[in-house]
RNA sequence: CGGGGCAUAGCGCAGUCUGGUAGCGCAUCUGCUUUGGGAGCAGAGGGUCGCAAGUUCGAAUCUUGCUGCCCCGACCA
C-alpha cells in the first residue's frame, strides 16, 4: 500500500474525551471514529487488524472442530420469549418494532437463535458432538459505555456454541475451547490466563473468563505466578484425545487465579507470598458450560442410542475481536504509539522513503515495495513528499513492527536502515540483504 | 441509573462573568525554499458559535427548554 494513496487520517493531537491509552492512540492512528456513544466506524487501518485478529481466531476454532456459520443480528423477539430471556435480559438488549408491530431486537448474543437452528435438523445423537461459531456485531446498550472499543456498546463477537449427548462430551467440548482460546491469544503475543468466573445472565455451571495482564485493566485480578512462565498448548496438540484435553485444563487451573468478584483472599494468602501476583486484568474471552438451560425450554432433544429422546447438554465460549484490538494496545505501547505483534500488525513492513524525488531512493525504494509486495506481505510505502521526522513518527505511532528507512546518505553506501518497532534495535544492510533477510521468508 | 462537567473551523482551545456582528495554534490549499525525528517564509480557504424558543435596537455571550457527548460511581464480551 502507497501512503499516499491510502486513507490514514491521522491526529497529531489527542481528542480531549479519549482517557485511556488505547483509545488514544487508536483514534490517534486513525483507526476508529465515534459515530455515537459506544458505536464506532472501523477505519481502514483499524479493520485490518480486526481481520487479522479474526484469522487468527478463525484457524484456531477451526482446529478445534468448531464450524463457522453466520446468524443475523436482528432476531425475532418470539426465540427470546421462549428461553425466558425477553423478559430477563432487561434494557442491555436493545428493542426494535418492525413496519408491523412484530417485537425485534438487536442480538446481544445467540444462545436462543444457534439452539433453533440446531433442533431444526440434528435428530441423532450421531451427528454429535457439534460446535457452531459465529463472528458478528453484537450490540448491548450499555449504561455507560467508555475507553473507546474496550467498552463499546456495539462490539464485535466470535461466539461458538457446543452441543453434546451428556455432560462428559460437554465437558470435553468445554476443554477443546479452553485450549483452543490458549493458543488462540498466544499467537497474538498475549498472556491470557483463565479465571474461574460467574456465569451471569448466561447461565450455568462451570465458566472462566481469560484475563489478560495490563496496567490499565478494567478489573483487578489474583493468580499464581506460575501461570506468567506456561507456554500454550502445541498445534499438533490433539483436541479430539480427552485424556490431553483434560489435562490442559488441569495445567490451567491447578494453581489459583480469580477475578476481584471470585476472590477468596484466604486461598490466595495461603500461597507463600513470592508466588502470588496481583495485577490489572483485561478479560478478553468468557467461556460457559451451562448443561440444559436452553435446550430444555427450547426442545432441543436429539435421539440417544435406546431410540429414547435425550436433551443436549450445550455450552458456548465467547471471543471480543473488537476489544481485542484495545487489549492489544494496551499490552503492545511506547510514548510514540502503538507496538503490534508481528501476528495481528496491520502492516508487517513500513518503507519510509527520505527523500521523494531523488532517483536513488526513488529507485530503491519501489524495488523494495515490489519485492515485499510479491513475496505476500502487507507493506506500507510511505511514498508522501514530507520530511524525515514525520515519516518516523507516522511509523511508530501505527506501529509497524519493521522499519525500513530508505535515505540518501547511506544508500550512497548501497545501505538501508532496517529499525525494529519494538526493540529500536537498528541495523544498515544492502538492498538485497533486506530482501534475502525478510522477503524471501513468507514464500 | 445516581452525581459532576462540556458543546465555538477537521483537531486542541480563547472569547461568555461585563451583550456590539468571531479569534489563536495545529491541520488543509497555492507558491518558493527545505529533506535523518512531526520544517521555514508568503498567501488563501474554511464556522447559521449543538438545537429551539424568549429578553433586547442588537445574543457565541443573558433566560428557559431540548439534544448530544465526556468523567466519577453501581453493572458488563
């Protein structure tokens, strides 16, 4: 992508009501624009790592056995009446009349819609165990939305929903996300650690929210250090051997580790005092496993091997991709800007061309372009006519991770700088050092 | 939902107390110079002062109502 052509409206100063860093720097990047309270445009920046961050999620429930599909946002109130929620889920859920009177809302998840769908065609216990995913705009009218897309009223949500003939195959399914949500944020450069939770207006019995350590999280949160040091569980991992699943989660959750409200100061005290860690969290998934609260008013039943109907046993696990992007700020940032990981940056090289006009750099920078371009990476060139300090500055505060700066004085020497985001680290190579070094990994 | 605050150019702000026909910095556009950490000079464009009533010869400024947004608290992917 040519800077100059790009849509990048970036702000050099910070819009006074933004309070925390992330939404600093992500309405300062350009990546987002409020349209209203708690509502955001995505900008072009701003959606690529949205959709990077959904790949990621994406492959890992796939991995997982799970199967994307796509519901709509607006549901019938009738489903809600049915579950018993329309009345319970008071005024988070936004509430629309069509041209016809009929009652309609704005989806703030779909336990009550994926549960129709399943009991409209799965008849047998064989097409089980099932998991089915989504990832869609959701919206919860919030009392008081803030900090940006951290706490938004309308969000983005990967939410899968497990169906299973007992309550061991729930379980397995419940650990085949567990594991999946570890690797999952991994990959993003993340250190989720799951938290045993309270199951809320979802319901159910057994449930963790995965909590990712930063300064500036909302809530406080309890854990042993342990957790800090365990690596996630491997690709080749085998999600359909139960006997590995279980002991995933046993890994997780040997140790303590609690939210503020799951809290039991005396458990945590009982640790010796260097292994506890008490920190800021940001919760980034919440998964439920919640047996038959839906399946059974909703008649959810499959036919069991006796040929006797059997109620499902159902859970579901959620992901925000939207407040993933802030999470990620707030783990990943300097006093320039934002620090990407590699997986989830929206560009993985910036060139940053010193000197527009001149041949030299000219010349080197488009066979830099080209060749990155070819070999399949997101590039940015900046290829605008603006001095050297504002090409640096535009790079930090977006974040992209490798740096390629392209000035006449070394390029004298046949040299480039290559500057990394995060380490500052720099090096001077030759044109086709840089290409053999980066742009031949990709294939 | 309780408490507090704000609304003037794309962004950040001054002007409001004491009414007199709107200004500063950055950004934008044009030209020249400049080119390794957000350049300099010269010129230009851009605002029904959130909306609606009222008071007044005259309202960004005073009064009333409304709307939007932000912050603190209680609640939440």
């Amino acid at each position: 992508m040519r800077l100059s052509r790009f849509f990048l409206p970036i702000l050099r100063e910070t819009p006074k009501e933004a309070e925390i860093v992330s939404h600093r720097l992500m309405l300062r990047a350009g990546m987002i624009r409020q349209e209203s309270a708690g509502i955001y445009a995505w900008l072009p920046l701003g959606l690529k790592v949205l959709n990077k961050i959904n790949a990621i999620i994406r492959e890992e429930q796939n991995r997982a056995g799970a199967i994307e599909l796509l519901m709509p946002v607006i549901q019938s109130a009738d489903l809600w009446r049915e579950s018993g929620r329309y009345d319970d889920y008071g005024k988070e859920m936004l509430r629309i009349k069509d041209r016809h009177e009929r009652d309609m809302l704005f989806g703030p998840t779909n336990e009550e819609m994926i549960t129709e769908i399943f009991r409209s065609y799965v008849r047998s216990y064989k097409d089980l165990p099932l998991n089915l995913y989504h990832i869609q705009w959701k919206f919860r009218d919030e009392v008081r939305p803030r900090f940006g897309v951290m706490r938004s009223r309308e969000f983005l949500m990967k939410d899968a929903y497990s169906f299973d003939l007992d309550a061991e195959g729930a379980r397995h399914s419940y650990y085949k996300m567990f594991t999946a949500y570890l690797r999952t944020f991994a990959r993003m450069g993340l250190k989720a650690i799951p938290m045993r939770a309270d199951t809320g207006p979802i319901g159910g019995n057994l449930s963790h929210e995965f909590i990712i350590l930063a300064s500036t999280g909302e809530s406080e949160v309890f854990c042993h250090k342990d957790f800090l040091a365990l690596d996630a569980p491997a690709e080749n991992i085998d999600f359909e051997s139960r006997a590995a699943m279980q002991g995933v989660f046993d890994t997780w959750t040997s140790k303590y580790a609690a939210t503020s409200e799951m809290h039991d100061a005396a458990a945590y005290e009982a640790m010796p005092e260097a292994d506890r860690v008490s920190a800021r969290g940001i919760e980034v998934g919440h998964i439920f496993n919640f047996g038959t609260k839906y399946s059974e008013p909703m008649k959810a039943v499959v036919n069991g091997p006796d040929g006797k109907d059997v109620t499902v046993q159902m859970g579901s696990y959620g992901i925000g991709p939207s407040r993933l992007v802030a999470a990620l700020i707030e783990a990943n940032h300097d006093e320039n800007g934002i620090i990407w990981p590699d997986a989830v940056a929206p560009f993985n090289f910036a060139i940053a061309n010193l000197k527009v006009g001149d041949a030299a750099t000219d010349a080197a920078c488009e066979k830099l372009y080209g060749e990155f371009t070819k070999a399949g990476f997101d590039v940015l060139y900046d290829d605008r006519d603006d001095r050297p300090g504002a090409k640096f500055a535009t790079m930090d505060l977006i974040g992209v991770p490798v740096q390629i700066i392209v000035g006449p004085k070394a390029l004298a020497d046949g040299k480039v700088e290559v500057k990394h985001r995060r380490t500052g680290e720099r090096e001077l190579l030759s044109l086709e050092e840089v290409v053999n070094k980066f742009a031949a990994k990709k294939g």
